[in-house]
C-alpha cells in the first residue's frame, strides 16, 4: 500500500429499544456501511443494542478491543431520560460528562431558529435541553443542522469514536458535513470501486471452490458471490471489490475481474460484466 492509503476497520453501533421491538427498522446502519465502503473503509461488525447503559457501554468496549479505527454509535442523543448513549460513552472511557461550552451555543442557536420558525414554544434552555450540550470530556461537537442534538467526537487510543443522533435526516446531515473533514483525515486519499459479474448458473456450490482459491490468492480483493433472481430465472452475482490508490483499484480490478472471467469461462460458465460497474 502506498502513502496516504490506510485501511480503514469501522464498526457500527445502533442503539435503540424500538429497533429491537421491530417497530422501527434500522436503516441507519445500511446507509452508514454503504458511505465507508464508499469511502474505501471496511464495516467489520455493526451491533443493535437497546437503550441501556451496560450494553452500549459493553458494546463500545468491544470495539474498541478489537481495535476499529472508526466506531459510529447511532441514536440516543436526545433530551429525553433514555437518551443515554452519552452517559455510557463517558462511563465506557471512564471520563465525566460536562457541558460543553460550543455544544450548548449550537443547541441554543438551534432553539433560537426552531422558535423563530415558530415550530417550539421558548428558546428557553431548559434542564432537558442542556443535557445534549453536556459531552464526555475532551470531546468535539458536530453541528447538527436539521435537528438539535449536536453530533459527538472523540478519540480514544486510535479509535475514533463518532456519536451520532437516531433520526436519518439529522444523522445524514452530520456525516455528510460536519463530520467530513475528520473522514477525510482519518480515510486518506482511499478510493473504492467494485465491478460485478453475472454468471449463468444457478447452483453457487459448483463455483465455490474456485471462488476460494481465488479470494486466497488475492487477499487484496473483497469476493462476495450472491444468487440473484433476473427475468431468465436465478443467477450468480460475484462482486469484487477493493480499495486503495484510484490507479492501483482501477488497473487491479480490470485485471481480475478478466482473469476471474477466464477461470469461469474454462469451467464452461458463461459470463458477462453488470452494466453500470464501471
Ligand atoms: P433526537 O435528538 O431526535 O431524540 P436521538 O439521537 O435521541 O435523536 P433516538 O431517540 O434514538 O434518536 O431516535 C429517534 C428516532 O429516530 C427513532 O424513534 C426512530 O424513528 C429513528 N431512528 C433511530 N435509530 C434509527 C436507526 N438506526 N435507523 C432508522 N431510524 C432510526
Ligand atoms: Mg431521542
């Protein structure tokens, strides 16, 4: 790997108890998984843990253990008391919650237009409003522009550990802004790309050993081979995947996906490469 490339481990933590009672579907990890494959990172483990301080606090523990370089904790960040991800964070690491001065300015500021908009009753800062200002020590607010809970960084060891509200438009917003410029730090100048081919086959089992010797010969590479159901009945998808300098990731994977293409045509499989790869 060359300068400036790193590889990236992330996991990826959604709290929340309606998540787990099936009342709301977490899609906050998808589209979370989605951005750092985007960005050249790879999601090693996403958890759902409910409102409750040991299990997220056991949760983060956990991925810190296993040395992520980029932990994103979704939901919990709000006024109300089951909000806690912030309390467990701070207990996790053993630091204490304080009020931050800029966090509690961007969550006044956030009251102050939510008022004007006449969509609250008072600016007023009250008790419950403070606590999404109050952060583990040492701690960086992220500005939060479509609700009122600032997102949270922190760093710990070489873990970056990224809090982030529950409700997609504000968790979006977020990653997509305030917390950009840390990304851009943390994932280098990493470019990601995938190419996938259609096999016409409808039996995974018969390409699986080709597949392995494959993967192992080309560890660099992400192999992934799924059934996919197309107007003609089901076939193979194999998506290969990499990351790494723009050159390195676009000559490599030219190479492999027709190498692969080779080894498949050989064993009598016909092949062709999805439109839209690149
Ligand atoms: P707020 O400041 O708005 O209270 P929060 O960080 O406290 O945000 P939660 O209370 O955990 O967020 O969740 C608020 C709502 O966001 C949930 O009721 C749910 O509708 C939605 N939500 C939370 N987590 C997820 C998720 N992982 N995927 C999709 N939606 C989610
Ligand atoms: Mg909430």
């Amino acid at each position: 790997m060359s300068e400036g490339i790193k590889n990236v481990t992330a996991e990826i933590i959604a709290v929340g108890n309606e998540l787990l009672l099936g009342i709301v579907q977490d899609t906050n990890t998808h589209w979370l998984c989605k951005q750092i494959s985007g960005l050249g990172g790879r999601v090693r483990r996403c958890a759902i843990v409910a409102d409750d301080l040991a299990m997220i606090g056991q949760a983060l523990k956990q991925a810190l253990a296993s040395g992520r370089d980029l932990i994103i904790i979704t939901g919990g960040l709000g006024p109300t008391q089951d909000d806690m991800t912030l309390e467990a964070v701070a207990q996790a690491l053993r630091k204490p919650l304080e009020e931050h001065p800029q966090a509690l300015e961007m969550v006044a500021g956030r009251y102050l237009e939510l008022y004007e908009q006449g969509r609250v009753e008072s600016p007023e800062l009250t008790a419950s409003r403070r606590k999404m200002a109050r952060l583990p020590q040492g701690a960086t607010p992220l500005p939060n522009r479509v609700g009122t809970a600032p997102g949270v960084l922190l760093r710990e060891g070489k873990s970056m550990i990224v809090a982030l509200p529950g409700v997609p438009s504000e968790m979006q917003d977020i990653f997509g802004n305030a917390l950009r410029p840390y990304l851009r730090e943390l994932f280098g100048k990493a470019f990601y790309s995938e190419v996938t081919l259609i096999v016409e086959l409808n039996d995974e089992s018969r390409i699986a050993p080709l597949l392995g010797e494959f993967q192992r010969s080309r560890p660099e590479v992400y192999i992934k081979s799924r059934p996919r159901s197309f107007e003609g009945g089901m076939k193979i998808a194999i998506t290969l995947a990499m990351s790494g300098e723009r050159v390195v990731v676009e000559d490599t994977l030219d190479r492999l996906v027709e190498d692969l293409r080779a080894r498949l045509e050989r064993e009598g499989f016909s092949t062709s490469v999805e439109a839209g790869g690149r």
